[in-house]
C-alpha cells in the first residue's frame, strides 16, 4: 500500500509539536517532527512519538461501555449512551437541582481545543456551580490570584529577548510547561542552549538538581517549601541595592512601601538558613536577575503544590513588578494569539480584576469559592459525600483521572463509588473509567479537527494551526465536544459559548463551532483553515500587535498591598519547622518524561522505559538509612503510608524523596509497586495545610520518615 505522508500537530500534551504522520490503508503508521515547521523545527518528545501505537493500542476503546448489575461491562451504541445518560442527569436535576451535577476536565480534556470551553459551558448552561478543573490541583495562584494586584496590559518579556530568566520549581525540558515569557514548550532543551549561547543568563530554584538546573548558571536548592524565605530575600537586596527600578515603581507602582517593610526580616543570612542556601547565593541571585535588561521570573507546580503557593505567585510578581519586566511602547507585543479573544496592548496598568471570593459561587467547605469559572478539586470530595441542600449525585469526568490525581485517594475513592451516576470519558479503561457506570469512547486527536488555541499562550509570534482528521475513528466513536452538546439537547438547554448560544437544532461541524466558541480572537478558526496549506501552520506576522501608548485618563497602577499579602508575608517569618516536627525528610514531587500526569503508561515503548514511580533518594541517605537501591521502603506522612522502590539520586537534596505523581490505583500496594506504582496523594488530605483562597491541597513538600520496608 502507499504511504501518505500528511501534516498535523500532537495533542498528546499541551505542546502541540508540529509533527508529520504517516497513514497507510487508513490507518496512522508512525508520526515524527515536522523540521520544516517554523517554531518546532521537528522537535517531539519521546510521549508524542507514540501517537501511532496510542490509536492502534489494543487497550483503546472502540465503543462506549456500561456496567452491568454483575460488575461487569457491556458495549452500546453512543447514541444509546448518550440517550441514557441524559436521562439520568435529567432525573438528578429535576429532584436534586443542577448543582447536583458536576463537571471535570482534566489533562486529556485540555488537549481537545473544544474540550475544556464545551465542559464549562455545559455547566453554565445547565446552572451547575460545579464546574472542576485540574488547573486547580497544581497550579492555580498564578492562574486566579495575581490579577488584583493589577496586570500590564502589554504582556510580559517574552523569552526569545530575555537575558535572564529565573525557573523556580518548574522544570520545562521535561514538563514542556511554563508560564508566558519563560522557557516555551517546543523543543526546550535547544531553545534553552540556543539562548544561553546568545547570553542568556539563567537562575534555577529547585531542591533537586532537574534537567533543567543542570543549565543553570546559579542554581540554588533550595528546601522545599521555602520558597517564599527566598524570594523575600532576593527582593530585599534588591531594594536594599536599589537594583529594582525606580522610575516604573513611581510610575506604576502601589504598595511599595508596604513590601519593603515586609521583606525588611528576611536577611540574605536569616533566609539562607531557612532555605538551605549560603547567604551569597542569595544575594548572587538578586544581583543577577535585577542587573539583566530583560526577562522574567516564574514558578511551576514544583513550589505551588509546596504550600503557601499564593504568598509566592505574590512574591514572583511582585519580582517582576519592581523590576519592570514588561514589554513597552512601540515594541511588539509579547505572546500574541490568534484564537484568543483580542484585548487592549497598551503601556500601562490593567485594572486588578478580582477571580475568586466574595460574589463568587461559594463552596459548602472551607470558605472556598469559584476561581474564575471552576470550583476547586479540593472539595469536590466533599460536596459528593455530604448530604444536603447542593450535594453532588452524579458527575462527567471528562479526560481525567481522579482516582489518581486528587489528594486522599481512599476519600475521593470513596466519593466517587458513593455516586448515583459517574461517566468517565477515556480513551481506555484507566483507574477512574474502572469505577465509573458509564465509559463514553472519544475519537483521538488524528481523527480529529482541531486549533492550536490551548499552546498560543507560548507562541512569541502569531502562529496558528488547523489540522484536518487525518483517519476515520476505528468504531462509533465521537468528539467530546459532540457528546456534551448531545447531552445539552437531550436535556432541553443550549450551550453559552463566546459568540453566543450554540444551536440546538442540528450539532454545528467542528469549525463552526470552533468559530462559536473563539468569537472575538484575532482570526476565527474557519480563517486558519482556509488560509492552511498542506496542513502548515499560518504565521500572521502583519497582525502581531504592537504596543500602543497609555491611555492618559488610565489612573491604574499595581497594587502591592492588595489583599494583605505583606503582612502574610510578615507572619511567614516564623517559619513552618513546627508542621515538620518528627519527620526528617521532605517529599517533593516530579515529572516524569514518560508520562503526561497519569496517561502514557499503558503504551508499549513507555512502559519499557519504566513501570514504577521511584522514590529518588540521595546516596547518602540511602547509605544512611540501610537501604539498597531496588528495595522497597516504606514512606509515612502524618495522613498515611505508601511503599516505593528506592533509587539513588544524587541530584537530590539530601533529606529529600522525589517521587512522581499520578501512579497506582486505589487498590496499589507492596505487590503491585513495581508494577504499577503508587499514589503520592495518599499522604496528603485535602482538610489540613490547603490554601485559603484556591484551595490547593499540600501535594509536595511533604512531611515525611522513610524505612526500609520488610514484609
């Protein structure tokens, strides 16, 4: 047969890479980098390349499924799943109020660009507060809590000008995540070399020695959850210097004052000894980041799982604010978007806009409410388990997997089992579509159209991409943007959407309603389409914005002050050495490249690379202790215990145990630990050491003793 050779992008993850893909008799053969591609340059990483082998899988669903009265499973039809499960939401609301219904979209969602957009507006539309997200398990400070202190409306630097960047807790070679103007996601260890080269100074913060940090020009390692003692330090040097800049701070700036008072303690000495670094460190920290032109500082799940992550996503702004790393009039625009709907570019101060808290859906727990649009995981578990007025009954997981992904396994377990009516819809049987009454099967991303709206947040120039299905589904298989809005018109209600309601009469083709959806973006995706040859990306290079001046009647300015973030700086002072009393070590979590969270490992060339999550342990700890590398230890928490493999790590602090997230099932034990691994989550509770304002639950910087495990 002939091999046709056709242009796409991954949606494995977040990334996106531009990848070429081989179908043959209909069927995907092999994918690769796409080297004429202008960003990418043929870069994939080692989970994308296994597009092939993930849509011919024999584990992968070729029909949606049911449980049945014996526990076991049975095939039906989609139309017929869909027509039950509508039914049975129907039933839920009519007794128990759309609050009753709940909505998830976790990691795989995210990699349909219709997928997390149509979840929430099925929530919306159905008039359900309970819309979840796994943006909420592991970063959600930076996402919903640094705009009241005001936002520039330019964007920040962008990376491809920066001469400094500083990575704290984040690791992107392997993530292939970080925030707008740090390191982008395509091809990151070259981007990084390449800038390095050019003279790009880089500052990691991290209490292992990542792929990242071994680049590092100053790398610090830092102990874990002691990120805050660090950046207050760095600040104040740079005050105490007056390395910051003086004319943005007089222009722009609010709360100044208040900062420096707050910083005032933490002494390069002081914080080093809470942090675990020499006061030199610190202070060579401040005077390069502060003495570069251009770039920024970010953060990664590595410090927001670590507690007190709104106190740092503060911290780190307000590092950029002072040292005005911000683009300017007249010059580009930093990360552009096409999809995105279009905003002012102007020099000056936005408004702080407020994301959570009073006028906001409130939670029934721990004065949680909306961040934005979601509620947090954290209470979900609860709102399923607790009887009252606005109990969850039944929920739609919609790529994700909550069995392993959300804190206190055995009580989101339990949750989850407690429910009148779980749908799950998953690619394959995973921890969480096992527990689930109904399985719906999706078509996978090359059978698929789709925009590359969910990477343009990295994207320094305005690149888009609309990709065709390239095979048919092997089965009655449909988008998950076709289910929800299956399940909308069954229950009588349409879905709000950015250009408005989506029509109920007939489900709209993928590009219109991609053009629904993204109303207000710089060019509607059925433009991309038809301005796509053979599959490239578009670059609108005479669209990319430039910086416009300030509008002389803006009055905003930063606001350093907002929310009382100095003084929960200043009570920080103490430190948390009380939480940590009769522990010695300190879990922290990680990425894995062969994993993206909890997918991946099921496929053949994945799972040859590794079965398990090992608990890296350093040398001399092992030595220490008594323990091999290989043996199983036993790791306990004041929540509870689990049993890892052990491997030497030099690379890790000692006194530290890095394990990855997102392994083993509910169910996951001594016996089964090589196998399968085991979940980090089940030392950790959502009710005790969460944030006050997004909930985010402690899931690293974990307090912890390790032994050696004997039967």
């Amino acid at each position: 047969m002939t091999v046709e050779t056709r242009r796409t992008f991954c949606r494995f993850c977040h990334a996106n890479c531009a990848m070429l893909a081989d179908v043959e008799d209909g069927r995907v053969v092999a994918v690769r980098g796409d080297p004429d591609d202008p960003v990418f340059g043929g870069y994939t990483c080692i989970k994308g390349r296994q597009l092939a082998d993930a849509h011919n899988s024999s584990d992968r669903l070729r029909a949606c499924r049911k449980r049945t009265n014996d526990g076991g499973w049975t095939d039906l039809a989609t139309e017929t799943a869909l027509d039950e499960i509508a039914a049975q939401l129907a039933e839920i609301t009519v007794k128990h109020g759309p609050h009753a219904v709940a909505i998830y979209a976790g990691s795989y969602a995210f990699q349909n660009s219709a997928g997390v957009a149509t979840a929430s507006a099925f929530a919306q539309g159905l008039g359900s507060r309970n819309m979840y997200t796994s943006v909420t398990l592991d970063q959600p400070a930076k996402v919903y809590t640094t705009m009241r202190y005001g936002y520039w409306e330019a964007g920040m630097h962008s990376f491809d000008t920066a001469d400094v960047c500083f990575m704290i807790g984040n690791n992107p070679i392997v993530s292939h995540y970080a925030p707008p103007g740090s390191l982008p996601p395509f091809s990151p260890s070259r981007r990084l070399r390449d800038a390095k080269a050019r003279g790009l100074k880089l500052i990691v913060a991290d209490p292992r020695e990542s792929d990242v940090a071994k680049l590092a020009d100053l790398y610090l390692p830092v102990i874990p959850g002691e990120d805050a003692a660090m950046l207050a330090a760095i600040i104040r040097v740079i005050i105490d210097e007056e390395l910051y800049d003086r004319n943005f701070v007089g222009a722009h700036v609010d709360g100044f004052d208040e900062l420096k008072a707050a910083v005032a303690e933490f002494s390069p000495e002081m914080a080093g000894a809470r942090c675990g670094l020499e006061p030199a460190q610190i202070v060579a920290a401040a005077r390069m980041f502060a003495g570069a032109q251009r770039g920024i500082a970010s953060t990664g799940t590595g410090t927001e799982m670590a507690g007190q992550g709104t106190l740092v996503a503060y911290l780190v702004c307000s590092l950029n604010i002072i040292c005005a790393r911000f683009c300017q009039e007249g010059e580009l625009s930093s990360i552009p978007r096409v999809f995105t709907a279009v905003s002012p570019r102007r020099a000056q101060v936005g408004a702080p806009i407020p994301m959570f808290g009073k006028g906001f859906p409130q939670s029934r727990f721990r004065d949680l409410t909306h961040l934005g649009t979601e509620m947090p995981c954290n209470v979900l578990a609860d709102e399923i388990l607790t009887p009252g007025d606005g109990q969850i009954r039944a929920l739609i997981n919609i790529g994700g997997n909550p069995v392993v992904a959300f804190p206190d396994q055995d009580k989101i377990t339990r949750a989850l089992d407690s429910l009148e009516l779980l749908v799950s819809v998953d690619v394959i049987m995973a921890q969480t579509a096992r527990r689930s009454h109904y399985v719906l099967a999706p078509k996978m991303c090359l059978e698929r159209e789709d925009i590359s709206n969910l990477s343009e947040w990295w994207y320094e120039v305005p690149y888009a991409r609309y990709t065709e299905a390239l095979v048919e589904a092997p089965g009655d298989l449909i988008d998950e943007y076709a289910m929800l809005w299956g399940l909308a018109q069954r229950m009588g209600f349409a879905l709000p959407l950015a250009g408005g309601p989506c029509p109920v009469d007939a489900l709209p083709n993928k590009a219109d309603y991609l053009d629904l959806m993204a109303a207000g973006c710089l060019v509607p995706p059925t433009t991309v389409r038809a301005d796509t040859v053979d599959g490239a990306a578009v670059i609108y290079a005479d669209l990319h914005p430039k910086v416009e001046p300030a509008d002389p009647a803006s009055a905003s300015r930063f606001d350093l002050a907002a929310g009382g973030m100095p003084q929960q700086l200043a009570a920080n002072v103490a430190g948390s050495a009380g939480e940590r009393a009769g522990f010695d070590f300190l879990l922290v979590s990680r990425r894995t490249k062969t994993r993206f969270n909890s997918t991946g490992g099921h496929l053949k060339a994945l799972k040859a690379k590794r079965t398990t999550n090992p608990a890296h342990l350093n040398p001399a700890d092992l030595e220490r202790l008594g323990i091999a590398e290989g043996d199983l230890v036993q790791i306990e928490s004041a929540a509870g215990t689990i049993v890892g493999v052990a491997e030497a790590s030099p690379g890790v602090r000692p006194g530290i145990v890095s394990i990855a997230h997102a392994y083993g099932d509910a169910g996951s034990g001594p016996a089964t630990v090589r196998d399968q691994g085991v979940s980090t989550n089940r030392l950790v509770r959502e009710t005790s050491n969460f944030d006050p304002i997004t909930g985010q639950s402690l899931q690293s910087a974990i307090p912890v003793n390790i032994a050696r495990y004997d039967n």
